[in-house]
C-alpha cells in the first residue's frame, strides 16, 4: 500500500480513505480494467467489417508478453487473494458472457454467423475455451507459443459458426495474416 500511495502522489492514510483494505483496492482495479477492455472492444466496431471484425481484431491485437502477464497476474490474485479472485472473476465472466452474446446475436443479423445456433451454449463454450486457454498459460513447462494457441483456437472456433459469408472473410484474414491454412 505504501508504493501505491507513493506512485499515486498521496498518503497512505488517503488511500486508506478511498480503499478500506488491499482487497477492495484490487477488486476494484480489477473491474476497471475490465471496464477499459470492455470499452476498447466497443471502439473496434466497424460497420464494413461487422462484428467478426471485432473478433479478428481482437485476436489480432492478442500479444504473448501481455497474454501472459495477465494469466500470471490471475494466478497470483487467486493465490493471495482467493476471495478477491473470485468476486472479481464472477463480476467479469458476467460482463464477457452479456458482451459475447451481444457480439454473436449482432453477427447473426449481420450474416456471418449461423442463425442455428444456440448462442447462450456458444458463449459459455467460448468462455470455456478461454478458461482453458488460461489454465494452458500456467503451464510453463510446455514449449508451445500461446498466442498461436489461442488465435488459431479462437480462429477455428469461430469459423465453426460462420455462414459462407464469415468464412470468406476469415479465410480472407487467414491469407492476409499469412497464417498456415490449417483450417481444410
């Protein structure tokens, strides 16, 4: 709490005053990031590209350094602070799950996903794979590159509910990115 007072230019008496314990402290950095990837995600929209837009650009923002340093930071919240970590992971699947429906039912209108599927059983089977995308990331034994684990998961994920229209443009991203073809 001290460095934080003293990176913020306050007391720590003040910061006392604005937080009651480290607990809420970071529970509530953890929901304003949230908020911030959630308003970055909005500022995506492109009405040429739709929603699958939305979802290319953000696989294609994902780094590995940044990927990986949230997964570890998780990790160690869920470590010291278990009770944080679940608040703060309910509060945020909550919001991803409202945020992934939305997504997937505008992508729908928009002709480049499925009108078939069930999209509440979409959602929390993308949020699944995300939890075990997460889950792989603390695994640092393994010589594999995550990022390429979970483009190229999400990638197949999501070409797996496009209509014809959102699989040309997929595989339109795919040759553009020069990504191997290991979708067909």
């Amino acid at each position: 709490m001290d460095e934080i007072a003293s990176e913020c230019g306050i007391s720590k008496r003040t910061l006392y005053e604005l937080f009651k314990d480290k607990s809420e402290l970071l529970l509530e950095s953890m929901s304003f990031h949230e908020g911030i990837k959630s308003n970055m995600t909005k500022g995506l929209y492109d009405p040429e590209t739709g929603v699958l837009g939305v979802f290319l650009k953000i696989i294609d923002q994902g780094n590995e350094k940044m990927i990986t340093v949230h997964f570890r930071f998780l990790a160690e919240v869920k470590k010291y602070y278990p009770e944080v970590y679940r608040q703060a992971i309910e509060e945020i699947r909550q919001k991803q799950y409202l945020n992934i429906k939305t997504l997937v039912e505008k992508g729908q209108e928009e002709g480049f996903f499925l009108d078939g599927i069930d999209v509440p059983s979409f959602t929390i089977l993308f949020m699944s794979i995300a939890k075990a995308v997460e889950d792989i990331m603390n695994y640092n034994f393994m010589d594999v590159n995550k990022n390429f684990v979970i483009k190229r998961g999400m990638l197949l994920y999501l070409r797996g509910i496009s209509t014809a229209k959102g699989v040309e443009m997929i595989d339109h991203y795919l040759k553009e990115k020069q990504i191997i073809k290991i979708i067909k």
